[in-house]
C-alpha cells in the first residue's frame, strides 16, 4: 500500500483518506484542478495530498493515531488534570493563566492537547508575540475548555482509548 509506504499512517487512516483521493478524483473524471487528465496518481498524491490540510482529515489522523497510555503510570497528573478541569468550568478566573503552561508537555506526551491547525498556531504566535511558554499555557487551556465543552475528563478519554485499544 503506496500511502502506508510514504507515511506511515494508521491503517484505519488510510482507508479513510485513499477512499477520500479516490471519490475525488473519480467525481472529476480523473482531472486535475488545471483541468488536465491525471497521468501519475502517486505524483498527484505527493504534491497535493500527502499532508493533510483540512482539519477534518486532521482530526481523524490525530484520532486514529493515538496511542495508548497505561493508566498506572498517569493517575495522578490526570486526576491533577480532571480537578483543575472542574475548578476552570466552574470558576475560568481563579487559575492563573501561566499555571497552564506546566501541563503541556505531559498532555503533549500522552497526546491529550487539542490538535490545532497552522492557522491556529500562527494566531497564538501572534497574540502572544512570539512567546513559547504563553503559547503553551493558551494552548492548553483550549484543550482544557475543549475537553468542558464536550463533557469528557481526561480520565474519560484515557478509559475510551483503552476500551478502544482492546475492541481491536
């Protein structure tokens, strides 16, 4: 499989997005934006497709790309996470905003932190005049009123993934 070859990307992803490059390019008569015939789809496919760039097609790799996070070595820091989530629902004001910023990396690194999109990361960029360390704790606190916004906890995530990971 070409896609899994170039990228590496989970199966699961794969099908999505090759059944994606296919219904668009079938519905076009194979015809490229110029309006010229297709010659070379893995030539189409490195130019145009092999990143994704809708936040749909994003989401879904970031979904299909997660990975696991054994739960005995995290207890903590989630229920640290889940407790600041409840104080910021109920209370956004009383959480110093650069408090934030210490729980990136862990959220990076179990890969919790709401994908954002290059627009996304330029706006902060800019908000934030260049400021890594703002950036992070804004970034999180996106994930933080994410995870509020849908009603899950950190905790919640974790026990789907793990449910999710046994299912296949």
């Amino acid at each position: 499989m070409y896609m899994k070859e170039k990228k590496g990307w989970p199966e699961s992803f794969i099908k999505y997005y090759a059944e994606k490059f296919w219904n668009h390019y079938q519905a076009s008569g194979w015809k490229l934006s110029s309006g010229n015939s297709m010659k070379d789809w893995k030539a189409c496919f490195n130019s145009q497709w092999q990143t994704p760039k809708f936040k749909e097609d994003i989401d879904k790799l970031n979904f299909h790309s997660l990975k696991i996070v054994p739960m005995n070595h995290t207890i903590k820091e989630i229920k640290e996470l889940d407790e600041l989530l409840g104080i910021y629902a109920r209370h956004p004001t009383q959480i110093p905003f650069e408090d934030f910023g210490k729980y990136y990396e862990f959220l990076g690194r179990h890969k919790l932190l709401k994908p954002l999109t290059q627009d996304q990361i330029n706006s902060l960029r800019e908000a934030y005049q260049g400021n890594n360390y703002k950036c992070r704790c804004a970034h999180v606190q996106l994930t933080i009123s994410g995870y509020i916004d849908s009603g899950y906890t950190f905790a919640q995530v974790l026990d789907l993934r793990e449910k999710k990971s046994k299912a296949s």
